[in-house]
C-alpha cells in the first residue's frame, strides 16, 4: 500500500509540471526588446516609448497554445538584438503565431513541429495600436 501511495504521489507531481500554464516571456527576454513596427487597422508605424513599454507587459501574458492556425490579419515585426521576427495574429486578437527563431530558453516545453508556436492574447487587442501624431 506504501508502495502504491508514493506512486500516486510521483504520477501527480509529473503530471502538474507538464500540465503548467507557460507564458511568453518564460521563453523570451521580452525586455531586450528594442523596436516593435506594428501592421493593423491603423496601419503601419512603429510604436513609440510609451507604446513599446505597454507592448512588452501585455506580450509577456501571452500563454502558451499548442495548436497550429494560420494568421495573418496583424501582423507585426519586432526587433531584438538587431535581429528582426515576424509575429502575426488573427483580426480579433485571440492568438499570435510566433517563429522558434525568436525563442532562446526553455524551448523544449515548445511543440514547434511546425516551426511556429501559438499563444493566446487572453484579451489584448493589437487593433487598439494606433500611429502617435
């Protein structure tokens, strides 16, 4: 029964680490971000300072989604370490389709079967970016 007991006990605790809510900074740097050129409704600008800080803190919320879509109706280009990524959403800002090139930690917790990950906005909406005058 002993036996049985801690069984149990190891088959729970695996099962709640792979059952953990990844977000998208747990596989980014999202503060090394430097530039974020935003395609939507509004049209194409890039964003200024008080718009990138806004845009890093709601990013990082994004949770991990292990299903594959195609996107495509926002779209926005991001720039880290001179390097720039590709991001791409739907019209309603429900989930955001991201390259593996972007990621640089824990990538393994990642299905990139198909060389994209999905994450859920859980409510932001990148129509609400618009051009600063």
């Amino acid at each position: 029964m002993r036996l049985f007991t801690l069984l149990v006990i190891f088959f729970i605790s695996c099962n709640s680490i792979e059952n953990k809510t990844y977000v998208f900074s747990d596989f980014i740097e999202v503060n090394e971000i430097e530039k974020v050129i935003m395609n939507n409704y509004s049209g194409s600008f890039e964003l200024n300072e008080t718009q990138l800080t806004k845009f890093k803190k709601e990013i990082s919320t994004l949770t991990y989604n292990s299903s594959s879509v195609k996107l495509g109706a926002i779209s926005f280009e991001i720039f880290i370490n001179s390097k720039s990524y590709f991001l791409y959403s739907d019209s309603k800002s429900t989930i955001v389709e991201i390259p593996k090139s972007i990621f640089t930690k824990n990538i393994s917790k990642l299905n990139l079967k198909f060389g994209e990950a999905y994450f859920n906005t859980n409510g932001i909406n990148f129509q609400n970016y618009s051009q600063s005058k």
